[in-house]
C-alpha cells in the first residue's frame, strides 16, 4: 500500500507539473512571437492631418515592423505641450522643431542627428542641403534634427475670383495699391487680408522680411548686437507694421487671431477673405485637386488662387527671406533611436520628402527629390515659378537667433499694432539686445 501511494503521489505530481512547465514555456514562445511592432512616438504641427493617411501607409508598407503612433497639434498650441512634456521626460521619440531660437533651446533634450546619420543613413551628407544643415545646428556644434522643408516668407494667396468680383484687375504689388485695393474689398463686404497676428512667429517673419526693404541687411546686424534696434530703418518697419492695422488692410481684432484655423480656414478658405498673409508652404491650394481645400467654400465655388509677395512696404524692392520650416528631432532618451532614424530618412530623403514636395509644402532639402505632382490651376505654374525665383534669390534667414529678442520685437509689434509709440517701444527691444550674452 505505501509503495502503491507512493508510485501514485508520484504520478500525480508529475501529471500535474508537466502541463505547467508545457504552458510557461508556450507563454513564453507566444511572448517572443507576439511582441508585434516597434511603436514609434511622434509630435508635431508637420504635416498635416490630410498630408498623414498617405505617408505613414506608405512608411508603414516599407517598414511593417514600426509602427508610428503620430500626435498632431496646432503650430500655436504646439510648443508650449513640448516644452512641458520634455522638461518632465515624458517627450515623444521624434519631434517637430523650427530653427531658430528652438535649435540651442532644445539641444540637450536631442540625440546627436549626424552621429545617427552617419551610422544609418550612409549618404545623407551628400544629399541633404548643406545651408539647411547649418540651420539645424546650435552654437555648440550640435546637428540637433534633419532638416526636412526650406520656405519662405512674406507671401500672400489670394483669391482672383472676388478680387475680380471687387472690381481688382491687377494683384497689388505696393503698399499704396493694398490700402486702395483693401477700400474696394470692405465695400464688397470682404476682408482685405487675413493674417494670424496673434502668433508670434507671424510677427518675427514679418518684421524681419520687411526690415530688409528699408534697410538691406540691418537686422541680421542688429541680431548680433553691431547695430540698435531703435535706428530708423526699424522704426519705419515697425510703423509700417502699424498702418496695415490703421489703413484696414488687416481683418478687424487682428491681433487675437491666430494663423490655423482662423485666418485660413474661417478666412480665406471660407471665401470671406480676398488674401492670407502666409508663407510659400501654402502654394498648394493653387491647385484644384489639392487635398487641403477638400470641401471648403473656395473650392464649391471653383475659385481661382494663386500666389504673390506680400506688397512692397519700403524704398527698396521685395526680397524673400528664407529657412527651414521644419526638422524632426530624436529624443536622446528615446529606447526606439534605429526606428525613429528609418523615419527620418523616410521623411528627409524618401517617398516621406516626395510626397511632401508633391503636395507643395515647402521646398525640398534633398537634392534628389523634385516635383512630381499635378499642374492644374489657372494660376498655379506662375506662383510656383514666382516662388521659385523669389526663394532662390532671398536676402537671409527668417528667424532671429535669440528666443529673448524674438518675445521682445513681438510684444513691440504687438503694441505698435495698437497704437503704442515705434521708437518707445523699440527701446524695449534694444535693452533686451544689450543684455543677451552672445
């Protein structure tokens, strides 16, 4: 009896043990198999949500082991989650940058961009714009992201179809045309130009694009602390910045609107707006069949848009001024840097880039990319080739180099624009210049 309780102990414990150890070595098997994608995290403004579907189809084709779990934020609202989400180590993989004052701002939040390229992407060096590069990198040296569109600025769109309706024959190319074009719009019950005053980026672009036309040049100087920004050449500008709101060139209550949704699409796209105060990454809505103006009122009515400089405000003629309106950096914490750098190749170098440049977002930064894309607007071979000249011929940078100047010059504007004294406030401008270790 006890040999036979024993042999059966045995037998059960066996029975019984075998199935656990079979089913912890299965669970184990179905966890290596079942691991799934790489999910890569990625924030920005750029691109779009139209522009997104096909991209990341495409990527996620050419790479089924990353999948990209993609978080899109309105420029305006953008910058203020990241600064917050990185300064509490919570930040994405990859993130959307401008260049500029966010280049040394986020450089130790960022992995080294060359180092990851040189080892994953063999012939960026050759392919990717060199003067877009310099853009990307802080004053330490660091390439902090990967370019991935150059624009310019100051343009307008503009819709032919109700400036005709206005009584408009010829686009206004100079700021007396504009006051007097802006008359016959008001009478018609329209805007005569949207712009996103509220955003500060609107406000630098515009000053520094515009200070080139009454001195060439000056501003890049006085970044740099060789000349004041109380001299007249800014003291013009910013007064010229003043009669758009006096003359009503601008919409009413300007300064609380901001570019994305208001003065596009409430604006502009919604037809009450002839023209939209923008940059040339908005060249796309020339055309017909371009997915962003899907179902808006400019397109039920077949309006013909096309694309200009903004008009002449100086003594000296316009000149585009130019950088990159995006790069995408990769969180030196991130776990996933090999599957954020296909990304970034993708989107730098690859169908990513082309469909961009496709849909007219910007200018490519890579020398083997080139449009691709349809030619079916009235007026949309002209702006392109105008957009072209102008932005190859730019006399500098967009962007100021120094966050503290870029907030001071916008408060200025912002207080010029409702009736505060130009040099008054330029001083401001100028103690915040003085202070700035460079």
């Amino acid at each position: 009896m006890k040999k036979f309780m024993t042999f059966l102990l045995v037998t059960l414990f066996i029975m019984g043990t075998l199935p656990i150890f079979a089913n912890g070595n299965s669970e184990k098997s179905a966890l290596a198999t079942e691991k799934g994608p790489t999910t890569l995290v990625f924030w920005s403004w750029l691109p779009t949500t139209v522009q997104w579907d096909a991209m990341v189809n495409e990527f996620e084709k050419e790479n089924p082991s990353i999948k990209i779990d993609y978080t899109r934020t309105e420029q305006s609202d953008y910058f203020e989650k990241l600064q917050v989400a990185m300064a509490s180590g919570t930040g994405p993989d990859v993130f959307g940058m401008t260049t500029g004052p966010m280049v040394n701002q986020y450089a130790p939040f960022c992995a080294q961009m060359d180092t990851l390229s040189d080892k994953d992407i063999p012939d960026w060096r050759t392919v990717i714009s060199q003067s877009a590069i310099a853009e990307c990198t802080s004053k330490d040296g660091q390439l902090v992201g990967m370019p991935m569109l150059v624009a310019g600025m100051d343009y307008l769109l503009y819709n032919d179809t109700l400036m005709k309706e206005c009584g408009i024959n010829k686009v206004p190319a100079t700021n007396d045309e504009m006051v007097a074009a802006s008359k016959l719009i008001r009478a018609k019950g329209y805007i005569p130009v949207a712009i996103g005053a509220a955003d500060d980026w609107v406000n630098v672009d515009w000053f520094v694009n515009v200070s080139n036309q009454f001195e060439p040049g000056a501003i890049y100087k006085a970044e740099e602390g060789k000349r004041s920004f109380t001299d007249q050449c800014f003291i013009d500008t910013a007064n010229a910045w003043a009669s758009l709101f006096k003359n009503g060139v601008f919409e009413d209550g300007a300064l609380g609107v901001v570019t994305y949704p208001d003065a596009r699409d409430q604006y502009f796209f919604n037809r009450k707006a002839v023209f939209f105060a923008t940059g040339s990454w908005h060249v796309g809505p020339t055309s017909p069949s371009d997915n962003e103006i899907e179902g808006t009122e400019i397109k039920k009515q077949n309006d013909v848009i096309g694309m200009t400089m903004f008009p002449q405000m100086g003594p000296n003629e316009f000149r585009a001024t130019t950088g990159v309106d995006l790069m995408l950096a990769v969180n030196k914490d991130s776990k996933e840097q090999d599957a954020a750098m296909k990304f970034i190749q993708f989107m730098s170098m690859g169908d990513g880039q082309q469909q961009w440049i496709d849909c007219l977002q910007g200018s490519t930064v890579a020398n083997t990319i080139s449009y691709k894309g349809k030619v079916d607007g009235k007026l949309q071979q002209q702006s392109i080739d105008a957009l072209n000249k102008w932005n190859s011929e730019a006399i500098g940078s967009r962007k100021l180099k120094y966050a503290e100047l870029e907030k001071a010059l916008v408060v200025a504007l912002q207080n010029v624009a409702a009736g505060a004294d130009a040099k008054t406030e330029l001083q401001a401008v100028q103690n915040i210049s003085a202070s700035i270790k460079r």
